[in-house]
C-alpha cells in the first residue's frame, strides 16, 4: 500500500488543509516475484526487459480503485487513522483506497460566518479533487463515506446529503442526540457545553427535523426519489451513545432507508472501533 500525505488550498475552507491518502498500488508479493524474475534473468538488459514482461504474477491492483472517504471523531485530525488503526493492512487485503481528511472539530458541518463549509468540503470538494488527483473509480457504487464519533455523524449527514455521490455509509458510533440537547449539557467537557454546541448546531432547538438530522435527510430523499445510500451502524453495548444510535436507525428505518444496525460489546474508544472497522468493512464490499 502507498501512504501519500497532501497539502493543498481548500475553496471549501479558504486555506492549507491536509489529507491523508492509501492507494492499493503496491505489494509485497508482486515486488518479491518481480525481483527474483529479474535476478534469475540475468545481467542482459535485453533477457531483463523480457523477464518484465513476463512476470509469472500480474499486478494485482486494478484502477480505478473503489474509495472510502474516512471521517475522524472529535479531537482528532487526518493521521488518527494511521496512528491507532489497521487501516493500512485492511485497505489492502480488500484492494480499497482511502482518503481521509482533516474536519477539526467542526461536525463536518457548513459554517457560511466564518467560510468553513465542512460539509461541502467532505461530500464534493475533497471528492472531485481526489478523484483529480488519483485513479480512484467514479462509480456512485464504489464510493463510500465512513467515520467514527464525530466523523460517523458528518459521514450519515452528508453522505444522505450528496446521496448522488456516496453508494453507501458506515458510521461507528455516532455522535448523535435525539432526545434534547438539555440532556447532555456539561460545563466539565467542552464539546457538551452549550456555547459549543450552539456555536456548531446552531438554534439547538431547530436540529431535530433540519438538514442538520440525519433522518429528516434520509426521508427527503425517499420522497423525493433520489439514490438511497445503503447505511451500516454499529456502537458498542456500553457506549452512551448506544440509545440514541439505535433510535436514529430506527428512524432511518422507518423513512425507508436499508440500514444495518449492529451492537458489540465495548464502549466510545478505539479498542471497539478497532473491532468494529474490519466487519463494517467486509459489509461495505
């Protein structure tokens, strides 16, 4: 797998951001067959070129490559997935590309006051420049959006958002409140206090049934006839989130989505998303 770090001027966000990329464009494999083709054809560059050609083992990589855009949780930026994940080795074994961004700590949601337009960002900015900048597939069908926390909530908003886009979603525990805001304040975390909250969500009292709600999405887009995403969710037992989660696919549910709800055990870390990832993964492909 090659690991490719990018740096470039987002219109989405009026700045430098960066982004990760794994591309299936190397293997071991190949490359051990090659060498020893190579070494046993010889010192004659002629007998060489032919040996290349003749490589008992075909690349095994095939673009345009089907593509999962990646969304960390909160705290986090475009290298979590590389530090504290198999994402590398998984990609590979499933010859899958994958891009993940930086969303700071925005809920991948558009903030027209200060230019940070997350959610274009991630459901068509970044897709049409990876697209520009790699051999990715542009098949609705084999471009996916996926995340944890945070990034599981910006990965449901926008890839029901850009649903001509994103053939499905996989979202790991996400972030999400359906029972009032009231419930969750707290002045000891800061992503609970409501200063944040109001400054990411807006009018708090507004979200539930806003563009902002994954179900209103997911029942605008049934009624009015556009491509549904095939959505995967899973959250753990113990996890805080697990009663929201499972109402808000419920939710989806009932507005006419196929959704896949799954629980393990384990709680809002990375030990459960390090579980969860490989069989949402499989489900995905």
């Amino acid at each position: 797998m090659a690991l490719i770090s990018v740096d470039y001027f987002s219109s989405s966000l009026m700045r430098t951001t960066t982004l990760e990329a794994i591309l299936p464009f190397d293997n071991q494999g190949d490359a051990h067959a090659t060498d020893s083709v190579m070494r046993h054809a010889g010192a004659d560059l002629t007998s060489q070129e032919a040996a290349w050609d003749s490589r008992p083992y075909p690349p095994r990589t095939q673009a345009p490559f089907k593509t999962l855009f990646l969304l960390h949780g909160i705290s986090g930026n475009h290298a979590d997935w590389i530090s504290e994940s198999r994402i590398r080795a998984w990609a590979e074994q499933r010859n899958l590309a994958v891009i993940m961004p930086s969303g700071y700590n925005a809920f991948y949601l558009d903030h027209a006051e200060t230019h940070n337009y997350y959610g274009r960002f991630v459901g068509q900015e970044l897709v049409e420049v990876a697209r520009r900048m790699f051999p990715l597939s542009t098949r609705r069908e084999d471009t996916f959006i996926g995340g944890i926390s945070m990034g599981a909530y910006g990965a449901l908003r926008n890839g029901l958002r850009y649903c001509e886009t994103f053939g499905s979603i996989i979202a790991l525990s996400p972030a999400m409140i359906v029972g009032g805001f009231d419930q969750v304040f707290s002045d000891d975390l800061w992503f609970l206090s409501r200063s944040y909250l109001e400054s990411t969500f807006g009018d708090l009292n507004e979200v539930i049934g806003s563009d902002k709600d994954p179900a209103r999405l997911a029942a605008d887009l049934v009624y009015c006839d556009r491509p549904r995403p095939r959505v995967y969710m899973t959250c753990g037992n113990q996890d805080p989130l697990a009663e929201p989660d499972r109402v808000l696919a419920q939710r989806m549910r009932d507005a006419g989505l196929e959704v896949t709800y799954h629980e393990m055990q384990g709680g809002h870390d990375w030990d459960f998303w390090n579980a969860a990832l490989p069989q949402a993964l499989d489900w995905l492909l």
